[in-house]
C-alpha cells in the first residue's frame, strides 16, 4: 500500500507532533508499506510568524499538485492544517480523491493566548477544513467530544505512542552530565517555551530544589530574564533529551490546551511522575494510573508527584506502544478513489473499545 503523509509540521521542527509522524512514517515502513511524505522541506519556505525554527511553505499549490499526482498513492493523509495541509486538500478535492485528516494541536487556543483570535473564529475555519475528511484522527476521547461539542463530523479515536527503549527506565534520578549537581528535587519541564504551554506557572511555583527546562520559543528571553536561577538547556538531541528526563525527580506540565502530551509519556517512560492540571492531555495519558498527580493548584500536584514510586510512572507509559498506534492509524485510511476504509490493521471494533476504556480511565 502506497501512504501520503502530508504534513506542515516535519525535521528540523522539534515538537510533538513531529515526534509523532516520525515514528508513525517508520512504523508504517516496518509493516511493508510505501510512504511518501511531503513536508516544507521539498518548497520554498518562510518562517513562521512568532515561532522561530519553524518553516511554513509558501505558496506551495503547483509544486504540490504535481507531487500528488506524480506520487499516484493508495490513500492520503494530511495531517495539519498548515499551508500544505489547505494546497492538499483543495487538490485531493480537485482530484475527487478521499483522504484523511488528524486533529493534533489546539491552534485556535494558541491564537487565542498569542493575538486574542476569538476561539469560535478559529474553530470555524477548522470545522470547514476537517468537513472534507473522510476521517478526522484525534488523540484523546477528551478531545473528539470537545470537537464533536463544535460540530465536527467523522471523528476517529486515534491514540499515540512512546519509544520505550530510547527513553529508558531509571529506578532513581540518574546523574546527567549538563545538570552537574544541582539542588534536588529537580523538577523538569520540557517543551515549547510558548503562549499556550503554560509554562510560567512552572516557573513561578514556590517549591524546593532546583528547575529545568528544555526547549525554546517566542517566550524565552522573556522568561530567562524574569527566572534567572531557572536552569535552562534550550533544544537537546533525543538521546540526550532522554538521560535529562531519566535525571528528574518530577515533571511538570503546566499545560491547560494540550490534545495529548507527548512529553507525558516520554517523562514517564524514564520513571519520572507528572505534575499538571486536571485536564484534557493528562486527563487520559495519567488517567487513574498512580503515574502522577493531578490538581487546580499546580503545587499541590507537584507535592503528590513527588510520593509517585517511579515504578508506576514507567508501567503507565508501557501501555502506549507504537505498535498499537501505528495499526489504529492504519485502520483509519481510507482508498482515494472510492473513500471506502483500506482494511489495513487491527480490528477497528477491538481497537476503539481498547482506547476507549484508556481514554476514560481520569481521576475523579
């Protein structure tokens, strides 16, 4: 089976969501399949306003149309709602091809914090968007009834996953080489330094020990400036990415618009329990695991999180594979030319009744 991914969101971005379609697009390769994936990389490009490091195409509809057509796919997936995720779809429905689309970032709530964009403009702009699709993907149960809340039509419960051996279990804070001794316990963030993260609620949490934060964005001079004695690491390769978690006594996610969390499952793969608010993203990832600790005050779940036996934070995270993933996703697809499902993957009943029963596993 030939796949299209296309995607605005590709290497050299470092985000969730390119995290998650690499490993996807290797994944679906290990299965046998052919995937092409056209990203900005292949256009020219310009960056994106306020996000330094992230390239959008410009103007990418010829350049696109023919790689569409010279690909001749089975199915095609668009994956965001970018300047290639809009030049797909009016091609695929210039083409009268079906495809599928996959809802992974709240962009209306981060236009909302960045230029106060009124969410239901957004959410509009969207909802027409995702109208073409024979199959909307989305992480979390929590999301697909906030989108059905909105209108929107054929959602498709896809959930994600974590690399369990790069993000190895440590059974006590590990010592990490950038860190040298800092004073414990060390909380961790890791993440876009952005509007929307929330992150300046970590940082300005009175609690002891020393913080971290791995990443960079629009805020970061900002925040460097107002939290001098916070530790701060910028972007790090995923190998050492990976010895920074397994270092932490907690992470912390201060997050309130997240679809998921990918952050959440790697800090718990490397045995770190999780601090965040109780909703959508830790909701479903943390569920009733023990894995961490929700609360409205951030620094009462940081105080519970820190109890969490390391033990379960890693048994939490073993329970997303990307094996599972990658057969939902596969599940999903649909053929171009008749829009009838590709009957690739698992069982689709089976698989909705797993993710359900995950997805609905919160604290009370």
């Amino acid at each position: 089976m030939k796949i299209l991914l296309v995607t605005d969101a590709w290497m050299p971005q470092v985000n969730g969501v390119v995290t998650t379609l690499v490993e996807l697009a290797d994944g679906l390769r290990e299965r046998g399949h052919t995937v092409e994936v056209i990203h900005p990389g292949l256009f020219r490009t310009w960056p994106c306003p306020g996000y330094a490091g992230i390239s959008l195409a410009l103007f990418p509809g010829r350049a696109l149309r023919q790689r569409l057509g010279d690909a001749a796919p089975d199915v095609v997936h668009i994956a965001t709602e970018g300047p290639l995720g809009w030049a797909a779809r009016r091609e695929c429905r210039r083409r009268g091809w079906a495809f599928t689309t996959a809802f992974h970032t709240k962009f209306p709530e981060i236009l909302h914090a960045a230029l106060r964009v009124p969410l239901g403009w957004t959410y509009a702009l969207f909802r027409h968007f995702h109208r073409a699709s024979s199959g909307v993907m989305v992480p979390t149960q929590g999301v697909l009834e906030m989108l059905e809340q909105r209108g929107f039509q054929r959602l498709r419960p896809w959930t994600h996953g974590v690399d369990t051996r790069l993000f190895a279990y440590a059974a006590r804070p590990a010592p990490c080489a950038p860190l040298g001794a800092l004073p414990r316990p060390l909380s961790l963030y890791v993440g876009r330094v952005s509007y929307e993260k929330g992150i300046a609620d970590f940082l300005a949490l009175d609690i002891p020990g020393s913080k971290v934060v791995c990443g960079v964005g629009p805020l970061e001079a900002s925040l460097r400036a107002r939290f001098p004695q916070v530790v701060w690491l910028g972007l790090l390769p995923r190998h050492e990415l990976a010895g920074v978690y397994a270092a932490a006594d907690v992470f912390v996610f201060p997050s309130r618009s997240e679809t998921f969390g990918l952050v959440l499952l790697e800090a718990m793969a490397c045995g770190v329990p999780v601090a965040a608010y109780p909703v959508d993203g830790p909701l479903q990832v943390l569920g009733d695991s023990g894995a961490g600790a929700m609360d409205p005050d951030l620094a009462v779940a940081w105080r519970q999180a820190l109890r969490v036996p390391r033990g379960a934070a890693r048994a939490r995270a073993q329970a997303f594979g990307w094996a599972r993933a990658t057969e939902l996703f596969l599940q999903h697809l649909v053929l171009v030319h008749t829009g009838t499902s590709a009957g690739l993957g698992l069982d689709l009943a089976q698989a909705v009744v797993e993710l359900s029963h995950k997805s609905h596993m919160q604290v009370e």
